[in-house]
C-alpha cells in the first residue's frame, strides 16, 4: 500500500513539475538543455536507469 501511495505522489509531482519546469526555462531563457539533462540524469538515476 504504501509503494503504490509514493508511485501516486511521484507521477503527480512529475506531471506538475516538469510543465512548470519547461514554462520557467522558456520564459526565463535559462540554460534550458542543461538543465534539461541534470533533471533526465536524476529522474533516470532514481529509476536505476543507465540514461547513456
């Protein structure tokens, strides 16, 4: 029961976060693809996926 809660939080943070996320760096103009690729690395590190 609890996996299945924190599966639930996790989706719903990345369905929210990472709109804002790509909202912010358009809008800002940031080091968007940099960041881009820190956040692919730490999604795919915490998935234990080899993202290379």
């Amino acid at each position: 029961m609890k996996k299945l809660i924190l599966w639930i939080i996790i989706l719903v943070c990345r369905f929210i976060l990472s709109p804002l996320f790509y909202y912010l760096a358009n809008k800002w103009k940031l080091l968007s693809t940099l960041w881009i690729a820190i956040l692919l690395l730490i999604f795919a590190s915490k998935k234990n996926i080899n993202p290379i």
